[in-house]
C-alpha cells in the first residue's frame, strides 16, 4: 500500500501535479492547500496583501479526472475571494482533498479543526486562518490490517515556523482527534504540511501517543521555495516496522514542496 503526501500550493505548478499524479501508483492521495470553486474551472489569481499567486479554480475536480478510480474526499478550512482571468470575483473554498483508491475498503471518515473554525472571508487574512485535519481509515488487504491515514495543514505564521502556544495547542488537537478516532490494531499514518521546525514540540506531543516521524531534518522544499528554512512537511507512523520505503522526493517538482512518499509493508 502506498500513501503520497504533499502541499499542491493550490495548482500554481499544475502541469507537473497532473504529469506525475496518475503515475504516481499511490492508493491514498493526501493533498494540502486543495481548492474549489462552485461553478468555475480554469484558472483563477489568489492574493492575501503577502503573496499573489496562480490558483486552480477546483484543483479537487481537477484531481478526481486525473484520479478516477479514487474516490475524492475534500475538506474545506476556510473560503475567500479570488479573481478569473476576466476579474470577476468569485468564492473560493481552501483545504484538504483525500483520495483513496477504489481497490480499499473505507470504512471510516472523520474531521475536525485543529485552530479556530471555519471562516467566510471577505479578504483573505495573512495569519491566524483556521487550520482542519482529515481521516479516513481502510482496510489494506494486501497485509490483512486497517490503516487510518490523517492529514492536515498546520498553523501558518508569517513571524516564522517556532513553536507558539497556538502551535501546541493544536498540537494537543491533533493529538486528541487521533486517539479518538483510531482503533486497536490501526496502523497510524499522519502526514501534511505541518509548518513545524524539526525540534518542534508538537513531535513530543505525537511520540506520546505512539507516533514516530520519518523526515526528520530533511530538506522538503523545491525550487520554487526561495526561503532558507527548508522544513514544513512531515510524515509519522505508529510502527516504523510497517515501513517498506519512505522518501522525500527531490522529483518531479509538483509544488513549493516536495512530495513524501510511504511504502508500506504486504503480509508476510
């Protein structure tokens, strides 16, 4: 069973997203910074007084065609303005999009937020926007157990990616989500664009609930981060003996960040 992880920065690169998507053989698709726009396709321009960037309008129906034998799950944290190529205004949904093959069984979703609440923004903010986390749990048949894979984006702070009372307490959110949702025997995936520092606290938080993280120090930004600080996604798992491969991919570029990527281990 193979699981991907990464921030798909709303589709600003996504002539590589789609190129590498359906090749990727992942049956779990976690993907960050997801958008959808009702009744608009194309592409549309995002601005919050920092940064403007290109935007799919419905990267979440972009997907499920690049993905049709997945089925797509999208979650929104917040909405906001963005303009089409005309200027037209229009309200764009912002959050996670999972995407699970239809060769596992699902047998369970759950969601909640982890910062704040969901918010209809009139412009969008630069810091304290509301922050979700996303579950699903399936069977892997090929090794006879049950795996719940959650996926969030976390906290974004423009002062920099240092542990903040806001950062711990959605750490004990996230943390307190995962044990309400798993199961004993689950095998215990948590993946996303975290926008954590590697000695980060919120890790404490996680190992005391049996999560053990494979990035690391790990380099997860492409060339198109220009920043020096080099950490935002992460990757744990409750049993590192499940782990067959992990990688964090230096290609394709599909992002502002690099894709994670879990093998996971069959029966026997």
């Amino acid at each position: 069973m193979r699981i991907v992880s990464v921030n798909a920065w709303g589709g600003a690169r996504y002539d590589d997203l789609a190129a590498w998507l359906p090749t990727a053989g992942a049956d779990v698709v976690c993907l960050q910074e997801v958008t959808r726009t009702a009744g608009l396709s194309g592409w549309t321009s995002f601005a919050d007084g920092e940064r403007s960037l290109p935007q799919r309008a419905n990267l979440h129906d972009d997907v499920r065609r690049l993905l049709p034998s997945h089925e797509g799950l999208f979650l929104a944290s917040d909405a906001g303005p963005v303009t089409d190529d005309a200027g037209d205004r229009h309200q764009q949904d912002f959050g996670l999009g999972t995407y699970v093959s239809e060769k596992l069984p699902m047998i369970g979703m759950a969601s909640a937020f982890v910062h704040g609440g969901f918010v209809d923004h009139d412009e969008w903010t630069i810091s304290d926007r509301p922050r979700a986390v996303q579950a699903v749990r399936v069977v892997d048949r090929t090794a006879g157990r049950q795996v719940c894979v959650v996926q969030l984006h976390g906290l974004r702070d423009p002062a920099g990616k240092g542990d903040t009372p806001a950062r711990h307490e959605q750490a004990e959110r996230l943390a307190a989500f995962v044990e309400a949702i798993r199961e004993p025997g689950d095998l215990v995936v948590v993946a996303g664009d975290l926008n954590l520092l590697p000695d980060s606290a919120t890790f404490d938080v996680l190992r005391r609930i049996g999560l053990h993280d494979l990035v690391g120090a790990a380099d997860t930004r492409t060339s198109s981060y220009p920043k020096p600080v080099r950490h935002a996604s992460y990757l744990l798992v409750s049993d590192p003996e499940a782990v067959a491969g992990f990688r964090v991919r230096t290609e394709p570029e599909v992002s502002d960040h690099r894709i994670l990527e879990l093998d996971l281990t069959p029966a026997g």
